[in-house]
C-alpha cells in the first residue's frame, strides 16, 4: 500500500482546476482548490478500499505564467 496519492494539478482551460493521480486511474475537476480537495478525497475513497487506501493526498498544483519577451 503506497502512504500517499499524489495528484498532478491544472488550471482549466474553461476555469477551475482539473487534477489527475499518477499512477492510478483517477481524475476529477472542481471550481476551487477547496473543493477540489474535497472532491480528490471523495475520488481517492471510492478508488481503493478502506483497507488499501493511502493515508495522505498530494496536491501538486502546476501553473503556466505567461511573461512579455
């Protein structure tokens, strides 16, 4: 059992956030990063069972910052 998930973060391109797990087959979006912490943890609770589910969730919020040359 890994100890933590971690999720790579995006903004959106319509808005909001979109987050993707490595390793795992698990992806989910929300409008705030609040709320997608609470939809990551009710993504990673109905990816695993209680037994193997990892303690911690990592949130790895990645940005593209746009700067004139």
């Amino acid at each position: 059992m890994d100890k933590e998930v971690i999720f790579v973060v995006e903004e959106s391109p319509e808005g909001g956030y979109e987050a993707r797990a490595l390793g795992y087959s698990i992806f989910t979006e929300a409008d705030t990063i609040e709320e997608l912490k609470s939809v990551a943890q009710d993504a990673v609770r109905c990816h695993f069972d209680e037994d193997d589910r990892p303690a911690m969730i990592r949130l790895h919020i990645t940005r593209d910052e746009v700067v004139p040359a």
